[in-house]
C-alpha cells in the first residue's frame, strides 16, 4: 500500500508542478504575503506611535475664558486650541472634527475664586477611521490633572501646607517590554491570520484539481483500474496537497522572519522577532494545514467541475478566520481551551509571538487539535472516497 501511495503522490505532484504559472503563484504568492505581514506589523506600530505622538489640535469656543496657567499647560504638552466659529456641537456629530472643547464663561474667574470649575469635551469616536484621528483623550486628561496639581500646590502653599501632603503616593511607569516582545506586538495579530490564508490558499487549486479537475478532465477512470485501493488513492492524493501547502507555509514564514530583520531600525525601533517564534509556528502550522487539506479535499470530492469545487470551497477561508481572529483578542486562559481545533493552535502562536509564558503543554495540545480534527476529518473523507461515489456523486 505505501508503494501505491508513494507512486500516486509523486504522480499528482509531477501534475501539479507542470503548470508552471500556477506553480509560481502557490509559492510566490505565500512569500509575498509573509514579506507583507512583515513589513506592515513595525508600520501599524510606527503609526499608531506617531499619532500618539503628534501635536493635538481641538477646536474650541471660549478660549478668552481660559487663564493663561492653562493655556501653558496645553501648549508643554503639545496641545493647541483652536477658536471655532459656528455650532461645534454638530460639527463633532457630523464627524468633520473627532473632539471639541467648550469653556463655560467665567472659568478662570472661579478657579481664582476657588470655586469648582468644568470644561466640556465633545468627542465622536468614529471620526478618523479605524486608529481614530489623531485626538488623544489621555493626553488632554494628562494636562488637566496637571494643571489641577500646579493649581492644588499654589493654593496650599498660600496657607503655608507642605505640598508633599497632596501626594502621598507617587507612581513611577516602567515599560519592561524586551525588543522580542515589541517585535512580536503586531506579529501576534499577523501570524496566526497568515498561517490561516497560506493553509488555505497552498493547497486549495491542487486539492481540487485531484479531485473535482480529474473527475472533469475524465482522467480519474484510468486511476481507478489500477491495483491501488481506494485508501491509497486518497493518502497519495493527500499527501500531495499536504506537500503543496507545507512548502508555501515554510516560504511564508520564513519571508516573513527575513523581511522583518531585514527592516531598518527606524522602522522597527530595534524591535526584533526571534527565529525560535517563526520555528514554532511552523511546527503548529503544519498539522494544521494536513486538517484543512483534509477538509478541502472532502469538500471538492462532493462536486463534478473544477468551478463547482472552486464555489463550495469559497466558504472555507472564513471558515479558518474566525477561529483565528477569535484567538486574536480572546487567548484562553486553560490549557484545555488549545485542545480546540484551528482556535488552539492560532492562539500559540500568537503567544509565542508576543514571548507570553505559554500555559502547561500548550503547544503539544495545539498539535493534537489539528491531528485529532485530521483524523476525523479523514475518515468522513475516506468514506466518499470510493469508486462509485467518485465517479457518480452529484
């Protein structure tokens, strides 16, 4: 039987490699992608820093009523206020601006006084796109609590009181995120999407066209007459698609690795990704991509045209995704919870990107849900897989 498995394997490979253009596109395309992910995880970053960073500008009515302490404290921390004529209220529903600010008259009047004084902010936080605009609520709550603190200290001292008495506890912010770990901040969100995309994409033309493409083509017939059994068929056929999507995963990742250590450190801010993270989501990517190999083949074996496969096949990718996206912004936080297929596994990787301490035989349980998810996957698949399904299913 492993003869006939290693003969039909090597023959729908040599089919698969003839076409040369399509060949190109199932290597070339998977490297491309992991190159992209790579360049874009430090660029996501870079932006998202950069608007934090930036000067803030809100428009604002009342300004005259500000006092000029204020005023200083906006401006040390980058913050400008700008006069707004007209209804500032509709202009931030409309969304043409993300914030506004609006001073009551009279506000320095009670501060003098020491009377509680209150500034109105109008935000809409739709305005900007997805990062948001480049407002930053946190940075103008930072000037406030500033400026109340040079307020605070002014009044006790005028009654003689130690100003060390308004403070009791100081906080001191230390950031002890390693390089690997910031290398890693966006390639958490970006390698388990592109384990996802090659798994599917490596293998979906190869694995209809042993199925649905020599059922068109008529060329199935002629495999059936030979002495090789039905189960042989199917694992040589397998182990062909399973070949032609674990080289597409490596070419990814690997592109991936080279692109982001190839980066400048402008861009990356030293921020670096180990090797060990990509070796390992190559090690859970791979059984992963055998279940999904299953799973296409299963699905193309149902159908009678290269076309008819290619639109039952379509679902696939968001089939894959969700799961993936799901582990993007809820880990588990059981050991048992990586036991669940395509979830498991995403979830790894995206803690071995991030260089968090994955819980007890978490990666070992990653491996198993795609083997245990293959395995089932590959008796529903062997029990279409037999001569007279193969020749007359609808």
């Amino acid at each position: 039987m492993l003869g006939h498995i290693n003969n039909i394997w090597r023959k729908e490979l040599l089919d698969g490699t003839r076409d040369r253009r399509s060949l190109a596109q199932s290597l070339l395309l998977p490297l491309i992608l992991g190159i992209m992910a790579a360049v874009l995880s430090p660029v996501m970053t870079a932006v998202i820093t950069s608007r934090q960073q930036s000067s803030v500008t809100i428009p604002a009515q009342g300004i005259e009523y500000l006092g000029r302490e204020l005023i200083d404290t906006f401006r040390l921390l980058d913050i400008t206020l700008e006069p707004h004529a007209g209804d500032l209220e509709a202009t931030i529903r409309s969304g043409d601006e993300a914030a506004g600010l609006i001073v009551p008259e009279g506000f320095s009047d009670r501060i003098d006084n020491e009377e509680p004084a209150g500034l109105i902010l109008l935000t809409n936080r739709t305005s900007g796109g997805i990062f948001g605009g480049s407002f930053s609520v946190q940075r103008l709550v930072l000037a406030i609590n500033s400026y109340n603190q040079l307020v605070s200290i002014e009044r006790v001292e005028l009654r003689g009181v130690d100003p060390a008495l308004l403070v009791p506890v100081e906080l001191e912010s230390r950031d002890l995120a390693t390089p690997e770990q910031l290398g890693g901040f966006f390639a958490a969100f970006m390698l388990p999407i592109l384990i996802g995309m090659v798994a599917v994409l490596g293998g979906l033309f190869i694995a209809i066209d042993v199925t649905a493409g020599e059922k068109e083509r008529g060329t199935l017939e002629a495999l059936l007459v030979t002495p090789a059994s039905d189960a042989a068929i199917f694992f040589g056929k397998l182990a062909a698609v399973f070949t032609m999507t674990a080289v597409p995963i490596v070419l990814a990742f690997m592109g991936f690795w080279a692109a982001s250590n190839l980066l400048p450190e402008s861009v990356t801010k030293g921020a670096v990704l180990p090797i060990g993270v990509i070796f390992g989501a190559i090690l859970i990517g791979l059984p992963l991509a055998l279940f999904i190999s299953v799973v296409l083949m299963t699905i193309s074996i149902r159908t009678k045209s290269f076309k008819a496969a290619q639109s039952s096949v379509g679902a696939m990718q968001l089939f894959v995704l969700i799961p993936i996206f799901a582990a993007a912004f809820v880990l588990p936080t059981e050991s048992t919870a990586f036991l669940i297929p395509i979830y498991g596994p995403a979830a790894v990787v995206a803690k071995l990107a991030v260089g968090a301490t994955l819980p007890d035989n978490a990666i070992l349980f990653g491996i198993i849900s795609s083997l245990l998810a293959a395995s089932v996957a590959m008796v529903i698949a062997l029990r279409l897989f037999n001569r007279e399904r193969l020749l007359y299913s609808v």
